[in-house]
C-alpha cells in the first residue's frame, strides 16, 4: 500500500509531470535509414503551377493545387498542397518536379537523379531543325529552361520538359515545333493512313483535271474533314488527338502524283529500264503498263519519257475553317523538274 502512495505522490510532483509533458525524442540519436523518404516538404516560392506532380502521384488525393488570393500587386501563388493523411511517401512528386531548386523534397537522404526522372506527359514537344529559324522565341517561354542552343541547333531536353506547350504557342513558323503524342501509338499510324489514302483517292478522282494543268498553273480543291474525322474517331476516339494528328498531316504533307496518259505512249519502253520499283513493265499483249501500288513516285519516269505520259505533280493541305465549315484545302501544281 505504502509503494502505491509513493508512485502517486511522484505522478503529482510538478517537476515530473513537466518532464512528462516536455519528452521528446533527442535528435543526435536519432538515426534515418540511408533511403528514408519523409513526408513531402513543400517550398511553394519555387512553384510555376505545371501540375506535373498531381499526375505523377499514385495515392488518389495526396497532392492538390491550391492558389492564393489575388492582390492589386501581384498574382496568388499556385502550389502543390500535401494531404498526408493519404500521402504514401513514394517521392514520385519529388522526382517528377522540374523546377530547380526543387518546390518538392522528400527528406535530405532522398536522392533525385535524373537518369530516373519519369515526365508524367502523353504528348512530348520537338523541333524541327530544317524549319527552326533559330529565332528563340521558344526558349524564352519555356518556364523551366528546358530548351537548349547546343552546337547551333535548337533542342528540348524532355528530361526537364513539363509538356505545358508555352513553346508551341510562341513559335512564329508552323510545323517549326511539333507535338507528338506517346499514347496510341498504333492507332496514330492507322489514322495517319486512312487520311493519306483518302486524300490520294480524293486527288485520283480529279486526276484528268489535274493533266490540263499547263506550267506555273494551280488546280485548287476542297475536301470536308468532318467525315473524314469521324472515321478516324472509330479507329482512335480521343478527339482531341485525332485532331492534332489531322493537323499535323495536314501542315506537314507534301504529296507527290504521278498521273499515266496511255493514249500517249509509243511503247518506247525508255521508262521500263529506269522504274526503280519495277512498277512499270512490258509485255506484248499489254504493252507499257504502270502499277499505282508498286509505283515510288520517285519522277524517274516523268524525267525519262519525252512524250508526256507521265505527269508529275505536287499536293499541299490545309485545314480551312474560315467559312464556318471545315474542310482540307488542296493545292496541286505541276512539280518544276527537268525532263531528261
């Protein structure tokens, strides 16, 4: 009886009940493992609001952006907010950020190297260096100077890139720099096919206009994008993809035509030992024929045949939504190559 009395007169002691409510763990002894990862520390001065760490993270509300008020003086800051109640520590945040210093750490020991640096993007920026005019317009809007002046060429370094699109905007020359979509890869291609053989279907049809044509002439026509849109829906049904891809075939296709006048052959057969493909051939019930799935368009028979078979033409595209329809204008000229 005496001892609990004594442990009750020490729990009522002020001196003990301080120390119980001051104890603490001291930090010399305290010892992290060399790959601890800690909660997220947050520095949101750093911050330039790209969200790339929203996408990375794997734990369904851990991290949120938040923005500050507004004032006269300047714009509220937006930056990352870490809910640690769901927060699993897995540093992704932490190295996916671009901003050097970093706005996300993850405790000292977390070690960010770059050869591990995940972009969490499904579009992917690039530059053209036959088009790039070295104007730099596009490195001063990067926000996290990932794009580079190397050798004389311009470059983007996609290990910092946050695929925001700033550059893209600010380019002055169209096809200069591109975006290039990760996900979908195959469907990509299919529809890039299915525009191309429509468009050369579309040109087939018109292709006896198209002879007339004489020097310096131009044959214009339309063709509606809605129907061929929808189709590539079918094959790839994010529009917003197939609709860059449209425009990027568009803006970057150069089409060459050969066209074939039969009735002007005299069966010389000059055109037969140049064809590289072996898309034109002889025989004695035939004649001279030309088969369209073999044929390169290289122009070796337009240069080669000095009776006017063949036809060499050029197509270019664009997308026209002037008129409050849209359509695919195309431009077709006769293609300004010396005939042997």
């Amino acid at each position: 009886m005496s001892s609990v009395i004594w442990y009750l007169y020490e729990f009522a002691r002020k001196s003990w009940a301080e120390k119980f409510a001051n104890a603490h763990t001291e930090h010399e002894i305290l010892e992290k493992p060399e790959r601890f990862r800690d909660f997220p520390t947050v520095h949101k001065e750093y911050c330039i609001g790209c969200g790339a760490c929203t996408t990375a993270c794997p734990a369904p509300g851990a991290i949120k952006l938040v923005r500050d008020t507004d004032t006269s003086e300047e714009e509220g800051l937006t930056y990352p907010v870490i809910v640690r109640g769901a927060c699993i520590r897995c540093g992704f945040c932490a190295e996916v950020c671009p901003t050097d210093p970093k706005t996300i750490e993850c405790g000292e020991n977390h070690l960010i190297r770059e050869e591990f640096t995940i972009v969490p993007s499904e579009k992917l920026y690039v530059i053209d260096d036959y088009l790039c005019i070295r104007c730099r317009k596009c490195m001063k809007a990067c926000p996290v100077d990932a794009i580079v002046e190397e050798d004389g060429r311009v470059e983007i370094d996609q290990s910092r890139c946050i695929a925001c699109g700033d550059c893209l905007e600010k380019c002055p020359v169209k096809g200069a720099l591109k975006r290039i979509h990760v996900a979908y890869v195959e469907e990509q291609k299919m529809v890039i096919n299915l525009a191309v053989n429509e468009l050369e279907a579309a040109i087939e049809e018109r292709s006896d206009d198209i002879k007339k044509l004489g020097a310096g002439e131009v044959y214009r026509m339309n063709h509606p994008l809605r129907p061929l849109l929808e189709r590539a829906l079918e094959i790839l049904p994010d529009e917003d993809i197939t609709r860059d891809i449209l425009e990027m075939i568009t803006d970057r296709l150069k089409m060459r035509i050969i066209t074939w006048s039969p009735e002007k052959c005299v069966q010389c057969r000059l055109c037969v030992d140049e064809c590289p493909s072996g898309a034109i051939t002889y025989s004695e019930d035939e004649g001279v024929v030309r088969d369209p799935e073999k044929c390169l368009r290289c122009s070796t028979c337009y240069q080669t045949c000095p009776f006017g078979v063949a036809g060499y033409y050029v197509a270019r595209f664009l997308i026209d939504e002037s008129n409050g329809e849209e359509v695919i204008r195309i431009t077709i000229k006769p293609a300004a190559l010396p005939v042997k």
